[in-house]
C-alpha cells in the first residue's frame, strides 16, 4: 500500500509557530540586552546586529506563511512578501555596518 | 416628432406605442447585462482582481495592506538616513527606552496573532461562538498592547521626552503612534466582523491583524534593541 503523508493539524501548526516566535523574541531580548535598566548603549556588535535582523526575518516568514496564510498562496506573493521584509533587513543591516563599522 | 394634442383621438395610441417601445429598450438593456454575466462565466481564470484573487480575505485589504508594508518601510528608510547622520544622538535617545516594555509587547502582539489565526480557523468550521470567542481574545491582547504602549508614552512624558526632543524621537513617535493607530483601527474592525461574521470577512480582518503584527516585528528590534 503506497505511503499516503498526513497533512499536519492547522491547530497544532498555528501553536508551534506562535511557540517558535516567542521563542525567537526572547532570544532577541536577551541578546539586545532588554533586561538591563541601566540604560546601555554599548554596542552589540555587527555579527549581533546580523543575527538580530536573520531572527526578524525568520519571524516575519513564519508569520507570513502560518498567520497570514501566504503557504497557500501563490509562489510569486510569497517570494514578493518576502522579498519586501528582506530589503527592509537588509538595508538596516547596512546601516549599522555604515554607521558604526563592522 | 411632435406628440399629438392630448385631446385628440391619436394620442392614447401614441401613449400605447410609447409603453412598448419602453419595454423593448428594457428587454434589450436585461439581454445585454446576461450576455456581459455569460462572458464572465466562460473565462473563469480571468476575474476582477487578477493575481490579488489568490491571496485570503478581501483583496482590498491587501491593497492596504501591501500600501502600509511601504509606508513603514519609507519610514524606516528616513530612520537609517538619520541614524547615519548622527549615530551618537540615536544610540543615546534609544537608550532611553525601555526595551523590556518592546519586547512584552512583542509577545503580547504574537499572542493576539495567534488567537486570530485560531479565530480563522474556527471560522473555516462555521463555529461562530469559537471564532467570536477568539477574536475577543485577540482584542483583549490588542488592548493590553495599548495598555502598555500608554505606560511607555506616559513614563517618557513624565521625563519630558516628546516627539519634538529630537530626531530619534520624532521617528520613534511617527512610527510607533501609527502603529498604535493602526492597533485602534484593527480593534475596530474585530469588533465589525464579529458581528458580521462571514468567512470573508474575518478572514481579511485576520489579515489586517496580522499586518499590524508583522510591523511590529520589524519595528521593535529596529526601534529598542539594534545598536
């Protein structure tokens, strides 16, 4: 009998989604120093910065794709959406990388 | 031509023929608008909104939403063209913030989003209590949003920060008081689609949600935690 792959629960898709951006949202407070009250503005480093930017990027994509349903859209307003919230990224990415050095 | 003298014998004739020509001219109009809709039946691969017809929910709304993925993007372009002129200025002013408020309200916008996907969800069963039931969850978030967003405002006013303190602060202003005003109007249509509950309907509602909730993903690490 031919394997027939299960099509995953939407519930439990929403769940695990909702559970991998709040899991990556803590990340990044942890990493841009949200607990401190001191007011720090030391840099976090160019190499932070970029892991700071890929972690909203990623968060933005399973947004698109499980909040929004983009998953079963077609390919070209998944690539376009994606492709907007990259630019974005990436432009402050560069910014940081302009204005205080790698 | 001249219509005859209403006393005359000729002029209920003229009445009788000027009904019929009416009706015809009617007849016509109806056959006219069939064929237009048999047209449209025939090329079922072409419709209204072209390649939008694809995407969940009213196209309209994404009209919207693909106009405020723009906006907040220019506006974030004129944040980095500031931040490059006096990066001093920005990294202390951001200082300032409180970057633990950013973030619980990070989480509480991905919760909401969350609810309103479940929302959908629930609509796609025709389960109006449950979907009415998540939506007002999703409010609830949205609210305590605000709720927070009003502390942050109110303990930089305290301090005297205002939006005219200085650039990071007119940008911080801009940006987060348009989100907020968008929070406001989301709330305003969750509170329309659970009364006019239709598939489509809360399903662009969702969709709206979700924009709000996706801005504010780029706006906070931008806005509190890069530097």
């Amino acid at each position: 009998m031919p394997h027939v792959p299960q099509k995953p629960n939407p519930i439990f898709r929403l769940l695990l989604t909702w559970a991998l951006m709040s899991g990556l949202t803590i990340i990044s407070m942890f990493s841009g120093d949200a607990l401190e009250t001191g007011g720090v503005t030391a840099s976090i480093g160019f190499a932070s910065v970029g892991i700071l930017m890929t972690i909203t990027l990623f968060k933005c994509r399973l947004l698109l794709l499980d909040f929004l349903e983009l998953r079963h859209a077609s390919p070209g307003w998944r690539r376009g959406f994606f492709l907007a919230v990259l630019i974005i990224t990436a432009m402050i990415t560069a910014t940081y990388a302009l204005a205080i050095g790698f | 031509m001249q219509p005859p003298d209403k006393d005359s014998d000729f002029y209920e004739i003229y009445l009788l023929e000027m009904a019929t020509a009416s009706q015809q001219s009617n007849k016509d109009q109806i056959s006219s608008e069939n064929h237009i809709q048999a047209k449209a039946e025939a090329l079922p691969g072409q419709s209204a909104w072209g390649p939008l017809d694809t995407l969940p929910g009213n196209p309209m709304m994404w009209v919207l939403i693909i106009s405020e993925l723009m906006v907040f993007g220019l506006l974030l372009a004129g944040y980095c063209v500031k931040f490059i002129g006096d990066p001093e200025l920005f990294l202390n002013s951001q200082a300032q913030l409180s970057r633990l408020i950013g973030g619980l309200n990070t989480l509480v916008l991905i919760t909401s989003g969350l609810f309103a996907a479940l929302a959908n969800e629930a609509s796609k069963e025709n389960n109006v209590s449950l979907t009415r039931g998540y939506l007002a969850i999703t409010a609830a978030f949205g609210l305590l949003f605000l709720v927070l967003k009003f502390y942050e405002y109110s303990d930089k006013a305290a301090l005297g920060i205002s939006i005219e303190t200085n650039s990071f602060y007119t940008l911080f202003y801009l940006m987060t008081g348009f989100h907020a005003a968008h929070v406001i109007f989301g709330l305003l249509i969750l509170g329309l689609v659970s009364c006019y509950n239709s598939r489509e309907n809360i399903q662009t509602a969702c969709a709206f949600w979700h924009m709000v909730d996706l801005i504010w993903l780029i706006l906070y690490p931008v806005l509190y935690l890069v530097r």
